[in-house]
C-alpha cells in the first residue's frame, strides 16, 4: 500500500488529539502507539468523536496497533480523535494514512488534507497531495476535487493559501 502521510504526536491520559482528514478513495488508517497506549475514534459526521458510541462511527481500542478501513463513500472529511489511555500520564503515537484499494473498479488519484484540532474542533490545515507514482502534483481530477474542498474550508483559508502552502 502507497502512504499518503503521517502525523506523530503525543496525547496526555484520558484527553483526545484530533485530525480531519479530507480524502478521495479507499484508506487505511493506522495508529502505532510508540508508548503508553493511544485509541482511533473516526466518525463521518461528528467533528469531535470520543469514546462514547453515540459519538463515532469506527473505531479501533487495542493495546497494540489500532486499523480502520474507510471506504470511498465515508464523508469526508472524516473526523479522528486520538485517545491517550488513563493508565499512562502521556502516549506517544503515529498515525499514518494508506491509499487502500480494497473495492473493485478505478482507484482516483490519491488525495489528501489533514488538518490538526483540538477539542473546539479549530483546525491548522496540512496539504498533502500525491499522484499514484507517490510525486507531488495536482492532477485535473484532484484540482476539481481541491476546489470542493476548498469550498468547505474557505472560512480558514482561501485556495490560493491551500494551494501556496502545496508549493512550499
């Protein structure tokens, strides 16, 4: 599988760190927790899922390495929070984000924003676009895509700001 990013970060007990993640296609969301023990919380419609099930949509709880498979129909953007278990003062984590073509039919180019929050759901936007060779470009489907996008955080950044912060 192609790696499309990847966030480090530390999350303190019983607190949670957040990402949205805009996205074209099938993804694999991985958490590695490097110490302490970190939980995924993904929802569709929440922007600030916890572990309260009426709050998520997947998650993945485990004492090791946490996946979750979202599908090329999930909203986006998805909302994931992190949850640092109440048994360490603090864990350290990684979360990587895969293209993965797990359904038949046309993959579209890889494409993907993540942006960090905190739990007023404040976001500081990240750009991360890839084409299927792993290059940095935009290709004419991830520019339309960009725009809708861009429609939907326009009242964080304009598209040129998106767009200067790719080229940087």
């Amino acid at each position: 599988m192609e790696l499309l990013g990847r966030k480090e970060g530390t999350v303190g007990n019983e607190n949670f760190s957040y990402y949205y993640i805009h996205h074209l296609g099938n993804i694999l969301l991985s958490l590695k927790t490097n110490t302490g023990d970190a939980d995924m919380y993904v929802s569709e419609t929440n922007m600030i899922p916890t572990y309260d099930p009426d709050t998520y949509d997947l998650h993945s709880a485990t004492c090791g390495q946490d996946v979750i498979e979202i599908s090329s129909n999930f909203k986006s953007p998805i909302s994931v929070g992190i949850f640092g278990h109440s048994a360490y003062d603090e864990s350290s984590y990684t979360l990587e984000i895969f293209k993965n073509p797990m359904e038949d039919g046309e993959q579209v180019s890889s494409f993907l924003i993540i942006e960090e929050g905190n739990k007023e759901g404040v976001p500081e936007i990240k750009v991360i676009p890839k084409d299927d060779k792993g290059k940095l470009s935009i290709k004419s489907k991830t520019k339309k895509k960009l725009q809708n996008v861009s429609a939907k955080v326009s009242g964080i950044f304009s598209l040129f700001e998106i767009i200067e912060l790719i080229f940087l």
